[in-house]
C-alpha cells in the first residue's frame, strides 16, 4: 500500500484539525511551546508533502527549495499570509491556502472592543482600581471620548474592515468612510460607506481602524506626513498588521497629543517587549494579536487548514486557496 504523505504542523492548533489531517496522513505536529526557529523549521520540514504553518514562520524559496520537490501544499493558519511568498510557491507548483471569513466577526469584534477600551480610557481606570488610586467620585477624572453619531474610519473595505463598519454603524449610528482599491457595493448598500482617498479620510475621521494587507503598498502607510492630517481626538485601532503603522511617529503622535489614543492587537515586532515606550503609553491599549482567537474562530481555522492541505495532498483544488 501507498505510505502515506506526511504533514508538518508548525504549532499545536486545535484537535479537531488534527484529527481530521490524521485520517490521511502522517501528521508531526511541533511539540514546543515557542515557534520553531528557522533552523529547525527547516529540518522539521524537509521531505514533508503538507505543510501547515504559522504567521511566525517565513515560507520563502529557500524553505520551499530545502523541504523538497514532493511538497503539495501549504496552508497558513491565519486569514493573512505576508509571511509566505506565494510567487516562490507557485512557480514550484506548490499550492498556497489560508483561512478566511471564520474569524472575521472574532477579529471585528476584537477591533471594536479595542476602540471602545481606548476612545473610554479604560485600561487607565482599571489601574486605578487595582492600585488603590481610585480616591473619589471625579467630576474631571478619566473623560473619554464620545462615539454615538462619530465618522469612522476604515482603511481597506474587506470582510473585515465591513464587518466592523456594520458594527459601528448599527451600534453608535457612526458615517463610514473608507479606502479600498476599489469601491465596494456592498459597503455603500450596508452601511453607507463612502470610498474615498486615504487624504480624506484622515482629516475626516473621528475614529480610524486599519484593515488592510500587509504589503509593499501598504507597508509603513500611516507615518508621520498622515498623523499630521489625524484630528486630535482620534482613536486609532490596528487588528492588521504592526508594519502598516510607522510605530516611531505613532508613538510621537500619542506623546505629543497629536491623537487621542490607539487601540493595537499587532505590533512591530511581535511581540513588543514590556520595556518599549508604547506599552507605558496609558492612552495606548496594546493587546498580544488575539484577533482571531475565539473558541468557533479557531477550531474552524483548523478545520479550514485541514481541508487545505488535505485537498492539496489529493492534487485537487484547495477550497480556500489564497488570491
Ligand atoms: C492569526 C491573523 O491567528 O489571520 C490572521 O491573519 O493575524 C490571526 O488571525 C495569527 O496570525 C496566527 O497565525
């Protein structure tokens, strides 16, 4: 009989994934807590027809070249794949997925719990609590900023950046504003989203929350030149990518007050040590990238994955296949 193909999991992920990759292959799933590191990526890697990896975990020529002509596929867990050279993959006709739209409400919500945490100042008043400085009733003491009826903000109008403009729009009854590479339909009909230029949108927007890819286009996007348009009361969130922000003239925005406050689950790098200035910001709320890490979110990422790399270890076309 047929050995059957072997897959390389970079990092525990949910069981129901793995069970389900175990139904047809020989799965070795990395046993550390902490990624592997390149060194061992690539030995672990070698000579494996599946390959299910992580964000942390570079997918370039090199890797591709060293696990080997018999690769089929390989799947991100994630919805984004900035770490994988999908041109490299494809010229060796190794087929490239991720996991899309199942933790879209997970990463929105997060997106929205980050805007709320930053526009009311409340990691500042849960310090206070917890270190015994909450002394009285302040009729001046941690006032926020008010959101019902505000413009937002969202920079790239994909599953993401709609849902949380749809959140906004129900909830505080917020206009949209947005750039996208085209305009979407879909934001106009739902929320009633205006795409205009990113100039626009940033003298605009009382609340901006980044949705984009990460890419040569995008990369360092939001710099010094764009914090200067901002309004001085904005909050500014990232569920994206660290590197779309400048984080030097983010953090010069927050110091001086160009901006009111920033709510970041992605960071430059990541994780951002305890000693950077930006984690002693109290008007910066900074969470560890848990976007998508909600139990429905990602159990069915795994489920996602599986059937990727399971589709690609069969030659057929992978169900999420990355465009
Ligand atoms: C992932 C993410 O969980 O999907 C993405 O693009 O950033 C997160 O949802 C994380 O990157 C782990 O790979």
């Amino acid at each position: 009989p047929q050995s059957r193909p072997r897959v390389f999991v970079t990092r525990q992920i949910p069981e129901k994934g793995l069970e389900c990759l175990r139904q047809v292959a020989k799965v070795e799933v990395w046993p550390g807590d902490m990624p592997p590191n390149r060194d061992e990526l690539l030995r672990h890697a070698e000579g494996c027809q599946g390959l299910l990896t992580l964000l942390s975990d570079r997918v370039d020529g090199e890797l591709l070249d060293q696990v080997g002509p018999q690769l089929r596929v390989v799947c991100n867990y994630a919805v984004g794949f900035n770490n994988i050279d999908v041109a490299a993959a494809q010229q060796r006709g190794v087929a490239v997925g991720n996991t899309p739209d199942v933790l879209t409400d997970a990463t929105a919500d997060l997106a929205v719990t980050l805007l709320l945490a930053a526009a009311r100042r409340l990691p500042e008043a849960i310090d206070q609590v917890r270190h015994g400085d909450w002394k009285t009733w302040e009729p001046l003491g941690l006032i926020g900023v008010d959101l019902t009826g505000k413009t937002l903000g969202i920079i790239g109008m994909g599953r993401i950046g709609l849902a949380v403009a749809c959140r906004m729009h129900a909830g505080w009854s917020m206009d949209v504003l947005y750039t996208a590479r085209s305009p979407k339909p879909e934001a106009n009909q739902q929320v009633g989203g205006r795409h205009v230029d990113l100039d626009t949108l940033l003298a605009n927007s009382d609340f901006i929350s980044v949705h984009c890819p990460l890419s040569d286009e995008t990369r360092g996007m939001l710099d010094a030149p764009q914090f200067a348009q901002m309004r001085s009361h904005v909050v500014l969130v990232n569920t994206a990518r660290g590197e779309v922000i400048d984080q030097p003239a983010l953090l010069k925005a927050l110091t001086e007050k160009k901006i009111f406050a920033a709510g970041l689950d992605v960071t430059t790098p990541e994780p951002l040590p305890p000693e950077h200035p930006l984690v002693g910001l109290p008007q910066c709320v900074i969470a560890p990238h848990i976007g998508s890490a909600s139990r429905d979110s990602r159990e069915q990422m795994a489920m996602i994955a599986a059937n990727n790399i399971i589709a690609g270890l069969n030659g057929r076309p992978l169900p999420h296949a990355v465009s």
